[in-house]
C-alpha cells in the first residue's frame, strides 16, 4: 500500500518570535538559528532602505542580528512584537551608521580646511618686523648713554657682562646695574609684561 503524498501550499508556519527571543534570551543558539531565518532578509531591507550602500547595510544588518542575540533578555512584549523590536533595533543601527558616517565626513572636512595654511605673507611679515624695530629703537632712546651703550654691547654684539665692562673701561658691578636698570625700562617701554 501507497502512502499518501502531500503537497506544500507555499505556506509554512512562521515561527512564534515571541517565544523563540525567549529561548535565545538563555543563550539557545538553535532559537537564534531559526530568528535569524526568520527575519534576516526584513532586517537587511530595512537597513538597506536606510544606508543604501550594499556593503555597509550587510555589515549592520550582521550587527543588529548579532545585537538580537546578546540583547535578548531585553525584548519586552507588551511594548510590541518580537518582529518591530527586532526591525526598530535594525533602523536604529542603520541611522546611527548614516549619522556615524556624516560626522566622520565632517570631521575630515574641518581636520582639512584646518590643516590648510594660509600662503606666508612676506609683506606683513616685513611691516611687523620694521614697526617692532622701530618701537625698539625708540625705546632705546629713552635710555642714558650708558644704559644704551650696555645694552647694544650685550644683546646685539653678543659680549658677555664681563666683556662689556671691559669694552666700556667700567666695573662689572656697574655694567650688571645699568644692564638691569636699562632692561627694566625697555621692558616698561614695550609693554611687556613680566
């Protein structure tokens, strides 16, 4: 005797969701098997409908599933079915990524735009430099004779205390006192602050 033969209709039983997220929440990997059949593709096209990138919506539709795994404890039913808190974790990642992905853009941009040195300006540099030479002429002017001739020898000669006392036939006591007493006037002169 023949047994009968049945023929599927196209209809399979979907899954109890509910119930498999319950399973998968103590770390069933065969319940994760079958969500994952289950809803892969929906994730996939939700992520894809967002980034539009087929490489980057593969990448997070693999996180969020990874994501349904590890967060499974979390799924509360009577905020919704198994299927939109899966889909809704899937749109989230994938505009986290689009937002990820902008700021990273804009970060590039700014980095760049900041990394650009503006060409050197040789004419400003040379009007800076000729207006703070004369302000320090005109303040060597205020100095006595000694005070200036002390002060040229060591910062713009280069001789040392004792070579400047010699230069100038003084004591070095002297020459250290008119050093001090010049500089101190030159820095009020300039405003600098100390």
């Amino acid at each position: 005797m023949k047994e009968p033969v049945h023929i599927a209709t196209g209809r399979t039983a979907k899954p109890d969701l509910q119930q498999l997220l319950r399973e998968v929440a103590l770390g069933d990997h065969e319940a994760f098997a079958a969500v994952y059949d289950a809803v892969a593709g929906s994730v996939l096209g939700v992520v894809r409908a967002v980034l539009r990138d087929r490489a980057q919506s593969e990448e997070v539709a693999q996180d969020v599933l990874v994501e349904v795994w590890r967060t499974a404890p979390r799924y509360r039913p009577e905020r919704g079915t198994a299927v939109n808190w899966i889909l809704t974790l899937a749109h989230r990642r994938a505009v986290d990524r689009v937002r990820s992905v902008e700021a990273a853009a804009a970060r590039d941009t700014k980095a760049a735009l900041l990394g650009h040195q503006p060409a050197y300006d040789e004419v400003t540099e040379q009007v800076e430099t000729r207006l703070e030479q004369e302000q320090v002429r005109r303040c060597l002017r205020t100095l006595t004779e000694l005070q200036r001739q002390s002060v040229t020898l060591a910062y713009y000669r280069g001789l040392t205390y004792r070579e400047v006392a010699e230069a100038l036939a003084l004591p070095l006591g002297t020459v250290k006192t008119r050093l001090r007493d010049g500089l101190v006037r030159l820095r009020d002169c300039l405003g600098v602050t100390a």
